[in-house]
C-alpha cells in the first residue's frame, strides 16, 4: 500500500510539473513575441524586474551586471554554466535556451510546493489543488514567465521546509544542513533566513554554529572563485539603502495588499516611473477584473481559516515554528524594501499558500477544498487577462521607444494606444 501510495505521488509530481514546465515555456514565448523578440533587453519595465541584467549574467562573462553580487551571492557561478550547458548541449540560441530554464525552474517549484504540503500529511488530493491553486496564482503566471532571480530563490525557501517536514520521518545527519545553508545563502542573501531557521530550530546551539560558519565560509570561498571568472562580481557589502522605505513604494498599507492579495490575485494595471514601469503597487484590491474582485471573497476566506488552523493543526511543531518564522519575515522585509512589492512575490507567496493549506488538516478541510476549487478558475481568468494585457502594454511601451519623436505624434491618436502623452494606454 505504501509502495502504491509513494508512486501515485510520484505520478501526480510528474503531472504537476509537465503542466508547470509546459505553461511556463508557452508563456515566456508568448510575452518575447509581444516584445518583437526583445524580452530579454527589457530593463526595468515589467515590475521593477532586471530582465536585461539576468540575461547578460547568464551569457555574458564581462557583464557589469555582475555587481549586484553582493545581494545574489553565487546566481553568477550556478546561473553562467547552466546557460553554457544548455545551449552546448541541446544546441540552441540562449533565448530559447533561457525559456528552458525558467521552465525547468517552475516544474521543480511545484514540485517542492507539492512535497511539502504531503510531508506534513496533507492529503494528495488536498495538496494537488493547493498546488494548482499556487499555479493560478499572479505571483505563478507573472514571474515564472520572464528570467529573474526570484524563481531559483522561492526553491530555495521551499527547500529549506521540505527539509525540515523531512526530519519528521528520518533523523538527518548535521552534515547535511551545510549545503541547505549554502543553496539558500547563495541565491538571495536575504533568503539565508529559511537555512538559519531551519538549522537553529534541529540542531543544538554549537552545531548551528558551527553549521552556519562552515556555510558562510563555503559561500565565501566560491565567492572568490567566482570573482576570478567574473570580473565584475567583487562587491561583498551590500549597500540596500536606498531600496528601503522608498517613497515609489507609496507606504507599507501598499505593500500589504501586495504581499497578501496582488500576489495571489492581479490587481488593475498602472504604470509610473515617467509612464514606462508597469506597476500593480497601490492598486486597489481586487480591481483587476470582475472575476478578480469575486476571487477576493474565498482568498481572504482561506486566509482567515489559515490563521485559525496554523493553531490547531496537527502538524509537527518544528514546521509550524519554521513556517512561521520564515514567512514572517519575508513579509516583514517586503514591508520595508523595494518599490514593487509584487517583484518579489515568489518568495512569500508559497508560503501563504502553505500556510492556507493547513486547513485540510482541521475539520474545516471540505470547507478550505470548496474555497480553493471556487478560487481556481476565477484566479486563472483574472491572472490570465491580466497577464495579457500587461504584455500588450509591455509590448507598445517597447515600440514607443523604437519610434522617432514625429512617428510617436502620429500615433498619439491610434489604436494602439498611446495617450497624449504618448505613454502605453491602460
């Protein structure tokens, strides 16, 4: 029965990630072709992402976009030969070869997000509709369309409550928390959150320690390794000032409804930055649409019931101690840093859902299945709209910038929709 019961999850994985690969490779392809084939020179103008920088980083050797390896200690060493493989390999263009990638990326994404959710004894059909319900999610269908950092960095959380929902079944040797420090560490440092958390909470104090210097030391010394390579890649120190508390952001009460709705359920799109950043920052809840608002109603639900059942539950005390550590302060950081609070949803947005998950293990599990099965498709259609006009849009403010002044004053008045100011029409 166990044997029976392990190979229908391994089914229903494999299932869970064709879908997610496939979903995300037609959805990047869809988005570059919007863009004329340029995507990867976007800079900036899809939320705040550094389109551009990642594609030069994972291509290019003498990048200067390698400075910000201060924040994404090691993405240039892992990020750099994945690229050179694929494209030696499958011999292919590293546009395509990028595709690949980020689809790749969503596939073992879903698959951590399922295996949590089974590890700490969530039905399979409970955690193949929370997983699919993350899958409709905007923070899903945005970010697991375009290269960023954000995808390899929400594995890494993930990784780090798989790891610890594990310790439930099999004592794991202290060895092992290394290398569950260094992955989390080395793609967002902020991410080091999750391995620290981890490892404070099963090992005791020497050996977290230890743990934690062996890691930090390891992370250094690739560091320098990949300094050599990569010349640009020397800044140690980060220096975020100037991303906290910015005025762009419009207040923490915006980047609540970020972290807490827009993540979950796109909201209308806006633009600002002079006209040429899509933003969903300050947008109002459920604006997006009318399946938008509608999907409010059963989120913020499944929300309510998450808190109730993260007290009830039974689950194993470690991972709800971790869980809620880790998630937050994720939202706590967001609260705080960045202009685009919806940039950097693929961290916490899987931890919301886990965290809403929860409830199938109370006796308000047919309630939470009801909630999530009303939430699907509505998230889908309004996630989806939203998604494609926000590419359209990405799509005219890319040709408003191809265009001489004079053909942007004929166009003022067109279809296409620029405005008077000739900005893309929303």
């Amino acid at each position: 029965m166990k044997y029976k019961s392990i190979n229908k999850d391994i089914a229903i994985i494999a299932i869970l990630a064709l879908c997610m690969a496939i979903g995300s490779y037609l959805l990047s392809g869809w988005l570059n072709d919007q863009m004329q084939n340029t995507l990867v020179w976007v800079s900036d103008r899809w939320f705040d992402a550094d389109i551009d920088r990642i594609y030069l980083l994972m291509t290019d050797r003498l990048s200067d976009g390698y400075d910000r390896s201060s924040t994404h200690p090691l993405f240039s060493i892992i990020a750099y030969p994945t690229m050179q493989a694929m494209t030696s390999i499958l011999g292919i263009g590293p546009p395509r070869a990028l595709r690949l990638i980020i689809a790749i990326s969503a596939a073992l994404w879903i698959v951590c997000l399922y295996s949590t959710m089974r590890l700490i004894d969530c039905k399979k059909f409970d955690a193949t509709v929370f997983s699919i319900l993350a899958a409709s999610s905007s923070s899903s269908i945005f970010w697991f369309a375009v290269p960023e950092t954000f995808a390899m960095g929400s594995i890494s959380i993930l990784v780090s409550l798989v790891f610890i929902a594990f310790t439930r079944f099999r004592k794991i040797n202290w060895i092992w928390y290394i290398p569950l420090n260094i992955f989390t560490l080395s793609i967002t440092i902020t991410n080091w959150m999750a391995g620290i958390t981890v490892t404070y909470i099963k090992l005791p104090f020497r050996k977290f320690i230890v743990t934690s210097v062996l890691a930090l030391t390891v992370v250094l010394c690739l560091w320098l390794i990949q300094s050599a390579m990569f010349p640009y890649a020397h800044q140690l120190i980060p220096n975020e000032s100037r991303f906290m508390l910015t005025a762009a952001a419009g207040g923490v009460l915006n980047s609540v409804k970020a972290i807490f709705a827009h993540s979950m359920i796109a909201p209308a799109l806006s633009l600002r930055g002079g006209g040429v950043i899509l933003s969903f920052q300050g947008a109002a809840l459920g604006s997006g649409s009318v399946w938008g608002a509608i999907a409010l109603i059963p989120w913020i639900l499944l929300l309510c019931l998450g808190v109730r059942s993260f007290f009830i539950a039974h689950i194993d005390p470690s991972f709800r101690l971790a869980l809620v550590i880790i998630l937050v302060g994720q939202v706590i950081l967001h609260l705080i840093y960045g202009n685009e609070a919806f940039l950097y949803s693929l961290h916490f947005l899987p931890l919301i859902i886990i965290f809403a998950s929860l409830t199938t293990l109370t006796r308000y599990r047919k309630v939470a299945l009801v909630l999530a099965l009303l939430l699907i498709p509505l998230a889908f259609m309004n996630n989806g709209a939203q998604f494609k006009k926000s590419g359209i849009c990405l799509g005219k403010l890319r040709l408003q910038k191809a265009l001489s002044e004079d053909e942007q004053k004929m166009l003022k008045d067109s279809p296409m929709g620029f405005d008077s100011k000739y900005r893309c029409g929303i």
